[in-house]
C-alpha cells in the first residue's frame, strides 16, 4: 500500500568513517553498510615441490563460509580477487546456470521469449565498457525504450536480469550497461576515479544506441536504483531535453547535515583520497538484514558474486559525496517527468531524501510512492507480490507517459 510519508520520520543514523557496505544494490553514502553478506575467507598455504626440486609455497583462499548448495570449486572460484575485469567476467561465466536456478521470483517465474544480446564496446576513456539489451518477444508492440543505471557495487547481470525482463515483457526495450569499475567493465573494482566519470560514460554509451534505426521515433526513459538514481539526474541535469521520463528508485540525491562527516573529517578524508586514492580504508559493518525484507531473498542475494563486497575506497567515498552535493544544489533544476518509488521503512536511504526530491524537483509531471514496510532493495528484497505490484506501478507509468507522446 502506498502511503504519504510524515515529515517526522528521523533519519538513521550514520557515520561515514565507520560504516562500509558491500551491496548489490545500495546507498554507498547513507550507510556504508553491506546488503550482501558475502561469504568468510581465511587463507592456508601448502609446499608443494616443483621440477626442479626447490619447494614453492602456494597461498590458496578457503572459504569458511562457503555459499550453500555449491561444491567447492565453485567456492573456490566465487572467493578469487576480483579487483580487475577477466577474473570478474571468469566468475560470471562459472555461475550463469547456477544463479538461473536460484529460488526467487526475479528468476523462476521470469517472463519467457525475452530476446537478449551481449557485447563490449570502448568508451572515449578506452575503457571496454560491458552492455546487455532485453527486447520484448516476438508480437509485443513496442511502446518504448528504457536505460537502467545500476548501484553502487552492482551489476546488471543478476537481479536486474529479471527486472529488465519484467519491463520487456511489458512492451519496452531495455539497455543496461556495467559502470566502468563495476560488475563486466573493465576498471579496478570499487575505483571511482570520477563521478562525472560514470556520468558520461552513461550519456555516451546510450546516445549510441537511441541513435539505432529501430529506437527512431520511440520513447527513452531513464531508471536508476540508488547510486544509479545519482547518475540517473545528472544524466538528466546534462541534457535536460534527451530523455521523456526518469524513473528513481531508493536514489542517492541528498545526504541530511546530520548524517555528513563532521568537517574536520571531511578535510582528512579528502586529503588521503589525494595521497592514496586507491586505498580501502572506511570500515564495514555489515547490516544486511536492512536490506532485503524477505530472508529467502536476502539469502539469494549472496550469490551475486561479482558485486563489490570490499571496503569502500577513499576516492570513490569523495566523489559520492560531492557528487550528492551537486545534486542537491540542483534539484530545482530536474525538470524531467519523474516516477520516484521507495520503500517507507528503508533504513539504508532515507526515504525522506525522496520526498525532499519530490518537493525541491521542478518537473509538472511527478509522482511520489512510498511503500509501507519496505526496505531498501524493493526491485528484489521484498515479498514477491510487492514486487510485482511495483513493477505494475512502474510499467503503468510508463504506459502513461507513452499515451502522451
């Protein structure tokens, strides 16, 4: 049930030099919390004694918490270093068929006849930037066209599959893409060098393709979840007149002053992001029952194995924060038609962060829902009717903005 959310609600509390998250799909700045509890790894070595009769010392993960169901090879592969790309992609490939069987809605009753297409293309940067199109099935009319931007430490490969042909089975075509660093692109893991980074390589990926013969003439809209909602307005903010429609879930636009680093702190952060950018130094504290209200989901969620799952990086937390300060500065400017959903007890992002967009946002067109008792990750985490009855609200919508153009 839908509801409006009453001004009194307190935000969670939060420190920025305390708390890290490893989320699927997740509020990198609010929380610093993991969504996904990814499994335990301790390290054993062992001397093994080579041709040349000099012995050579072996150091092999082992996982202490291996993920259930799986043998130990699959362990084995699911707990290797995935700061750069082969060895992400390498892991994607090993789980294909395990994560088709997974136990979830967004899995075992996905929509049937979905065409899918995979590729890699070079951005500007020279960075190979991963992408995946979901097209409707053969007879579907198609009313329109949908761009995802995912969240911090996704990918569009697990959940956002089922997502994305939930929406295509609706009559829409829908574009996804790894933002470089994350999930398939190429980039060291976690490593956000630049906000504005992530942002133009979004503009430059999906102009491209809007560009395609057979996208003339439809209409685009955005959808971003979280750290993608953030991508997804100053992608907007850009090019205000290039999209007909975004669509913002549990969005990062917004951090409250008293959920910010204390000053000092600030300045220290900023200074070591300066000397050692690279570095993961915030700790973690994993609350990932936050997350995902439903537990079988919450479960399911683990086997999102290419998600970064790391400290987060002194570089990437500066540049999340001024990216939100931006959009602050400049809410008055979106001017978009806008969907905003968000789950009302979601203690990750504030959902009062959304109705302070709702409010600030210039846009004539623009609705507000609020889902009471729900969680952060409300595309995948809640009970399956709840998540239906949102992809419903969303495919609504854009049938809506489709019937005005």
């Amino acid at each position: 049930m839908d509801f409006s959310l009453k001004l009194g609600l307190t935000p969670s509390s939060f420190s920025l030099t305390r708390r890290k998250f490893h989320s699927p799909i997740n509020h990198p700045l609010k929380h610093q919390l993991p969504i996904v509890t990814p499994p335990s790894l301790k390290l054993k070595s062992r001397t093994i004694s080579t041709s040349s009769g000099n012995p050579h010392l072996t150091v092999m993960a082992e996982l202490s918490k291996p993920l259930d169901g799986l043998s130990q090879e699959l362990n084995l592969i699911a707990s290797q270093n995935l700061d750069h790309a082969p060895a992400r992609r390498r892991v994607r490939s090993a789980f294909t068929q395990v994560q088709q069987q997974l136990d979830h809605p967004l899995f075992k009753l996905a929509p049937t006849g979905i065409r899918t297409e995979e590729w890699y293309e070079r951005n500007s940067r020279g960075t190979e930037i991963f992408l995946k199109s979901w097209t409707p099935p053969s007879g579907v009319k198609i009313k329109g066209a949908v761009f995802f931007c995912h969240g911090y430490g996704d990918t569009c490969t697990f959940f956002f599959e089922g997502i994305a042909k939930r929406i295509a089975v609706a009559g829409y075509v829908v574009y996804a893409l790894d933002h470089p660093g994350f999930g398939l692109s190429e980039g060291l893991h976690g490593y956000i060098p630049s906000f504005d980074g992530l942002v133009d390589n979004i503009i430059e990926r999906y102009a491209k393709i809007k560009g395609r013969p057979e996208l003339k003439g439809l209409p685009c809209f955005l959808l971003g979840q979280s750290m993608g909602g953030a991508v997804a307005l100053k992608v907007h903010l850009k090019e205000a007149h290039a999209w007909d429609g975004v669509i913002l879930v549990a969005a990062m636009c917004r951090i409250a002053e008293d959920v910010k680093p204390p000053p000092p702190v600030l300045k220290a952060l900023i200074l070591l992001s300066r000397v050692m950018p690279k570095a993961k130094l915030l700790p973690q504290r994993d609350l990932a029952e936050l997350g995902f209200r439903d537990l079988k989901s919450r479960k399911v969620a683990e086997y999102n194995v290419i998600c970064y799952n790391d400290r987060m990086r002194l570089k990437t937390a500066v540049e999340l924060l001024k990216a939100t300060e931006d959009i602050e500065a400049k809410l008055d400017k979106v001017s978009s038609p806008l969907l905003i959903l968000h789950g009302a007890a979601d203690k990750v992002t504030d959902p009062m962060v959304s109705q302070f967009l709702y409010q600030k946002a210039s846009s004539k067109d623009k609705t507000l829902k609020l889902y009471e008792g729900g969680y952060h990750s409300i595309l995948e985490g809640e009970p399956d009717d709840r998540i239906f009855a949102i992809f419903d609200d969303i495919t609504r919508w854009l049938d809506s903005q489709c019937s005005t153009k």
